[in-house]
C-alpha cells in the first residue's frame, strides 16, 4: 500500500498493485484497474516513485527485470 494525500488533507492508502494509471491534468489523478479515480496532492512523479518502491519492497520489480534478462538471453 501506498500512502497519498487527497485534495481535502485526509490520507488515504492506495493498493500499489491496482494502478493501472496516473495522469496530470493538471491535478494528479490515479485511476484503479477497477475504474474508480483519486485526486491526490502528490505529483505524477512522486506517485511514480512510492509504486516503483513498493513494487521493490515486495519483489515484483526484481522478477520484471529478472523475466526481461532472461528473454533477451533466450533471443541472442
């Protein structure tokens, strides 16, 4: 879970895994996989950063980058 700050303070916990994707427009916006949306304080890169960490945290982007080196070995 990743924390965010919505427009009215309040903090709210976000599941870093249902992110299907963040925009500015220019207020930050996150929508969820399941289509509902977040107006948060945090800029796109900030909300970026807390997902890649979370992601490191649980090893979901070491099997990414795992996955990715061993289909570049496979093709050479």
């Amino acid at each position: 879970m990743i924390p965010v700050t919505k427009f009215n303070r309040s903090t709210v916990y976000v599941n870093a895994t249902l992110v299907e994707q963040v925009e500015s427009t220019p207020d930050t916006v996150i929508t969820l996989v399941n289509g509902k949306k977040l107006i948060v304080r945090e800029t796109v890169e900030e909300v970026l950063k807390m997902v890649e960490g979370y992601y490191r945290r649980v090893g979901l982007l070491a099997v990414q980058v795992q996955q990715n080196a061993e289909e570049t070995d496979v093709s050479e």
